[in-house]
C-alpha cells in the first residue's frame, strides 16, 4: 500500500497515570479554591445486569476550578471499569482527576463515565453533592454527604450515610493499571468480583501504573484503562462503552443540578463490547463450501476495514528529532499538540464504537517485524506522536492490547506482516527485498528507502542499513503470531495475512513459501486459516539483479494487476493447502494510488500504455470504464470464486478528491488536468463488481493518515493547506459509508 507522510513534530515525554473504575453515589471535594460547579449525573445505559453512567463537572462560576475529587458508594451496584479519572477504593470509591482535566475553566465541563453491574438489584441512583456542586470550602474529614440533586422515585437512591473515601486512606496509596500478560487487574476480591481471567489480584503495593491508549474494558477482561480526556469541546460520543448486552433501545435516565444531555447524544454512547471472558483457542476458523468465513460453524460477515500505524510511519527526511524514522505506533485520532496539547479525547474504545455501529464485524492490522520486538525504540517514546493519554509504551503492547480489545468487541482481525522492515514497508516485494525499490523515482517523493535493504547479502552501494529478514525469520514470525489466541486468551484472530503484496515473486516462487507458511501456523494453531495475496505483472527486481525481471502470467497484457492482485495462475496451479483452511486476499487500487495503463483515455493514442507519473507529464486523461476494469479483475482473481474459493479483498480504497484535494502537491501539479471524480468513480466501479461476484472486501483505510487514499474518517489535515492538523479525526465521509453500507447490504 501507498505511502504515508507525518508532520515534524516533537513528542513529549509520556505522563504515567492509573486507570480507573467507577461507580454511583458522588461527593466532589478538595477543590484548590472555592469555584462553583453543576454537577450532573447520566445513566447513558441500562440492561438486566449492568448499566452505564457518566458524571459532568461543569464550572458555573468566573474562577478557574484547580483540581478535584469525587467519592461515591452504593448499596448492591458495583463499578467495572472507568474512564478519564483514576480510582481508588473498593465501594467506597474515590476518583481524582488525571493530570489534562483536573483544570475546569469557567464555562467549561469535564465529564468522566464508568460501567457498572446490578448484582440483582437495580440501577441504583446517586445524590449529586460536595463542595464544588455548592461553592463551599468542604472539610476533609467530612463523613457524610448531603444531596444536591433530586430524587426520582423511578430508581432509588444511594442512602444519604454514604461515606466520603479519599484517595490518601485507601491502603498503599497505589494505583494500579494492568498491560498485556504483564499486569493483572487490580480490584476488591472481597466481593466477589473484578477477577481478571478468574486469576487472584497482585498487591496494590506491586502495581506500577503505566499509560494505556485502549479505553475502557469489561469485566473479566485481561485489559482495562482509563480514555483521554473529554471537555465541553469533545463530543458526548467520545464516551466509552457499555455491553454488548445492552439492547439499542434501553432507556437512560439523567438527574441534573444544571442541564439534561439530549437522548439522541444518550444514544451515540452506547458500545457493543462483549462483557464475557473468551476461553483460550475457542474459535476455530474455516472457509466453507461456498466460500464464506465460518467462526465455530456459524457465517461471519465480512464487513471489513484496514487499521494502519503499527507496521512503521515513514517520517520525513527533515524531521528534528527522528529524520526518515519508522515509528511504529497505532493511530488514534489524538495527537498531543491538539487542542493546545489536551488532545483530542478521541480512544481505540471509542472508535471501535463507532465502528462496530457502522456495520464493522473485522479489521485487518498490519505490523512489520519489528513490532513484535518489545523494546525496538521506533515503537517507543520519544518517536510517537498520540497524546499522553493514549500513547502506547511499545508496538508490541500497543498490539496484543489491540487484539484484546477487539476480542472484547466481538470485533474479528487477521494480522498482517506488512514488510520485511518498518523501515522498507510496502516497497518490500519480498522477504529479502533490495534496492533499487520500484517507486524510489516517484515525483516528489521523500520515503525512497534506497539506504535500507532486507537482504543480508547482494546490495547495492546505496545501502548502509541492513535488516535482514529471510524464510526462516518469516516462519518464526508466523510461528509466532499464530500462538497470540492461546497467549492472549482470546479466540478472535481469524488468521495471517502472511506477506504484503509479494509483487516480486514468480508464482512458483510464491507457491513454495506459503506452502510452508501454513505448515507453520497448522503447526502452531490449526483453528486459523492462512491468507495470501496476490502478485504483480513481473517478478525478481529486487533479487540482486534489478536490470531483469521475470514476466509473470496476468491474462491480457492491456490490463496490469495492482500489487498483490495478481491470482492468474492459481487455478491451474492450486495451493497444497485445504480449501477450508485458505483464503485469497487480492489488492487493487484506482488512480489515487497509481495510475495504471487501462485508466487511459483510448481517444488520446499518444497515451497508449502509459502509466504512473509518465502518463501525468504527459497530460494523459483517465477514463474509468467498468467492463475494462471487471475483465482484469475476472481474469485476475474473480474466477476463483467460480472454483469454490474464499475471496476477501485485502485493500480497495482511495482519495474520493484526486487530485484536486488531500493529494500531495506532487500529485495536484502532475495531473492538475484531471478535475472529474476519477477516484470516486473507480470506487464505485470496484463495489459494484464485488457486489457482482459475491466478494467482500476490506477498506483502506480506517484511519485517514494515508497521503494517497486518506481514511473513511474524514480530517482537516491537508499535507498542502493544513499540514498541523494531521493526526485528527471528525467523523466518517458520507460518501464512503454509502458506498461501503451498499457493499455490505446495510
């Protein structure tokens, strides 16, 4: 896939915090002065055993509020997890702020929101009170808490003797969080609840807390977190989750000492993560007779979309602090620098919300080899870009935690290598890829790569890096990320999309490798199956002998595979692999991404077999024509499906605006001619085609940060007028949801 670009920017060094659990009957308290708040309370949830809440701080009054405090009890409820605040206590609980919202300007709210379950009885609904609800100074030794909120005889509330807990009297003053295999969760066993995994807590004296990007979990999950910040600037939707138990049309209710948040905002907050602890290895994956994606018997939607970042960002070339760097780091849609460096409020949690309400059943996760490293300092600070609040401590927590979180989401994934370097990324074309790199010549273009070379012998002189990656290194990863469902608990990982576009194999080549490849994930975890791309329209450039290439069979010579489309010889040439355990994930891509020779205008003659920047100099126009583009993809990958094979395309996608907007400035000069929808028009094209065939597919992209096809999120960022809003997400392109909800039959 195409390359993406970063701004130069410095990240800081990260802020340790403790995540946090919540719960019902509030105090605030031990404010640094004595400025008023209204203080709102929000059930945004109810199901028969659980429910959802938040709780806002507004600041009523003319003086900034200096940090706060909040204590609460209840009767029978108890608190799961929470968000934006940190915890301490066991019923009582008590809740500081984190260091981004423990200031509240006057007119300013900070909210943060909890998950909670009943224990048989009811939603129990708490007085809203404390120093900050009334203006006055409260005495830290207060032992009670006097309502400020009404009642409602619809819910009963916490009785009025509950106690006011703070953080200093909770035993070891600690705060704990829990990562990966590496921190267990910290909670009360007394009650009965809050194990992680039926496993008993370590001490709070042992918890060392650490900053987690992921955002709220459930309970029994073997991660949870507290979520970035939210303000009056930051949309109710950027509130975590609740069950994915919870019915859409429960009902919410809200006590308020100032205003009452809209249903329709009530409804935006609902999740769908799972509240059930996954047993290890449970699911098995297979492809059926049809051709469809079966989970343990039962047909999995294939409603698909690509997460970019952990594989390696290519910084540019200038950057102060980590010049042509590859940092490997998931985006999030909430850089530090945002909103003068509170962040955005934006979540992994969040967005799998909003995902999952968009129709998403599975995404796919490309990594390169490096993310697997827990220490390779591309996947550390100071070489990331999230805030603070969000920021992983390593690519490779960032994702096994990624891969829990979906689990807990009922969200599907197959993992991706990539590349065989963070540092090459999808030049790669092979295991042992050298340069000269294909797109190295590129107008404009400041990712060349020419230095780095995954071969450890037969380089050119332009190389002074080596990270060398071979077959057996390849098998281990695979090896490896295959033994991640058992590791992690989780039985969520359909399988391995085991190379990015392997553009520079012959198909006898390619044959042989993944051939093997499956005899090392069947070797490791049989309930996966095993996914393989496709090739291009020539092969071995990158073998050491760039001044040769070995034509590879695509049907008409006129219509040229994308990378990792071409599957021309696999029906005459089958995998020695079970059709069950096997799915093919072909690439294509319209002009935004490259301008291929079938995309020529046939009435301009001087055009004919032109392509990329050469068709651009030569002010060649575009011309999408549907049965052009669907013979090359029948004869490509299509007619696999006739044979009885799984199809899911791999990466489709683009830049709706090329050239004129969101381009590089490359791109907007080079074909400043083209001022017709070309990409759009070719996104429609492909759609309609899969439709056609039956075959889902797999958008590229999710997140918007890639400079030639920007993200089904939209962004301000422009790399031409608007370069410093890059890293910032405002919701979905409507034009992309209707072409993705017509994919899917939604």
């Amino acid at each position: 896939m195409g390359h993406r670009v970063s701004p130069s920017t410095r990240m800081p060094a990260p802020v340790k915090r403790a995540v946090s659990l919540l719960g019902v009957s509030i105090a605030l308290a031990a404010f640094s002065n004595a400025a008023a708040a209204g203080c709102e309370y929000v059930v945004t949830n109810s199901w028969g055993s659980g429910f959802t809440a938040a709780i806002r701080i507004s600041n009523t009054s003319s003086t900034a509020i200096n940090g706060w405090n909040v204590s609460w009890q209840y009767n029978t409820n108890r608190v799961t997890n929470l968000w934006n605040a940190n915890l301490s206590g066991s019923n009582p609980y008590a809740a500081t702020n984190l260091g981004w919202n423990g200031t509240i300007p006057p007119g300013q709210t900070v909210e943060f929101g909890f998950q909670g379950v009943t224990n048989g009885g009811a939603v129990e609904r708490p007085t809203v009170n404390g120093a900050a609800c009334t203006g006055g100074t409260p005495s830290s030794s207060s032992s009670s808490v006097a309502s400020s909120a009404p009642s409602s005889s619809s819910v009963p509330p916490v009785s009025s003797s509950s106690s006011v807990v703070s953080s200093s009297s909770i035993a070891n003053g600690a705060q704990c969080n829990w990562y990966g295999t590496l921190y267990p969760m910290c909670t009360s066993t007394a009650s009965g609840w809050g194990y992680e995994n039926n496993r008993s807590c370590i001490s709070f004296s042992t918890c060392d807390a650490q900053p987690d990007p992921w955002g709220p979990v459930n309970p029994g999950s073997s991660s949870s977190s507290s979520i970035a910040p939210s303000s009056s600037s930051v949309p109710s939707s950027s509130l975590a989750p609740s069950s994915s138990s919870v019915p859409s049309s429960s009902s919410s209710s809200v006590v308020s000492s100032s205003s009452v948040i809209s249903s329709s905002s009530l409804s935006s907050m609902s999740s769908s993560s799972s509240s059930s602890v996954t047993p290890p290895g449970s699911g098995v994956f297979r492809i059926n007779t049809q051709g469809n994606l079966t989970k343990d018997g039962e047909l999995v939607p294939a409603r698909c979309g690509n997460w970019f970042g952990l594989e390696g960002r290519h910084e540019p070339s200038n950057d102060a602090n980590n010049p042509s760097g590859a940092p490997m780091e998931l985006y999030v849609g909430n850089m530090w620098w945002v909103n003068n460096s509170q962040g955005s409020g934006r979540t992994i949690q969040q967005t799998m919300t909003e995902l999952k309400q968009q129709g998403i059943t599975m995404l796919r996760l490309p990594i390169a080899p490096q993310t697997l490293e827990a220490n390779n300092p591309q996947g550390m600070d100071p070489n990331l870009k999230n805030h603070q609040s969000v920021r992983q401590t390593t690519a490779r927590q960032a994702l096994e935690d990624f891969i829990k979180l979906a689990d807990q989401n009922d969200i599907q994934l197959f993992v991706d290598i990539h590349s065989c370097s963070n540092y090459v990324g999808w030049r790669a074309g092979r295991l042992d890829a050298r340069p000269p790199y294909v797109d190295a010549t590129r107008v404009g273009y400041d990712f060349t790569r020419e230095e780095y070379s995954c071969s450890a012998t037969g380089n050119p002189s332009s190389v002074t890096k080596i990270h060398a990656y071979d077959k057996e290194k390849w098998l281990a990863n695979l090896r490896e990320i295959a033994g991640l469902s058992e590791q992690l608990g989780v039985d969520n990982i359909i399988g391995i999309d085991v190379f990015n576009e392997p553009y520079d194999y012959t198909w006898a080549e390619w044959k042989g490798l993944v051939e093997d490849a499956y005899e090392a994930i069947n070797e490791v975890n049989p309930n996966m199956i095993i996914i393989v791309e496709g090739l291009s329209a020539n092969a071995n450039t990158q073998d050491g002998t760039p001044d040769t290439k070995v034509p590879v069979p695509h049907g008409s010579l006129d219509l040229n595979p994308n990378w990792g489309e071409n599957l021309y010889e696999a029906g005459t040439n089958p995998l020695n692999i079970p059709k069950d355990r096997l799915l093919f994930s072909p690439h294509t891509y319209g002009p935004s991404v490259f301008v291929q020779k079938q995309f020529m205008d046939p009435t301009q003659t001087e055009c004919e077999d032109l392509e990329g920047d050469e068709a651009g100099h030569a002010d060649c126009r575009i011309v999408i024509n549907p049965e052009l583009l669907e013979q090359g993809w029948e004869e490509h990958f299509g007619y696999l499906r006739e044979l009885g094979y799984g199809i899911l395309i791999g990466e489709f996608g683009g830049n709706m605006d090329w050239p004129a907007a969101k381009a590089s400035p490359a791109d907007r000069a080079l074909w400043s001619h083209i001022t017709t929808n070309v990409d759009q028009q070719w996104q429609q094209t492909a759609a309609n085609y899969f439709k056609k065939k039956g075959i889902n597919a797999c958008y590229w992209s999710i997140n918007p940060e890639s400079a030639d096809t920007m993200g089904w999120y939209l962004t301000p960022w422009d790399p031409v007028s608007a370069n410093t809003s890059w890293g910032q997400w405002t919701g979905f392109d409507p034009r992309k949801t209707e072409l993705l909800n017509d994919l899917w039959g939604l």
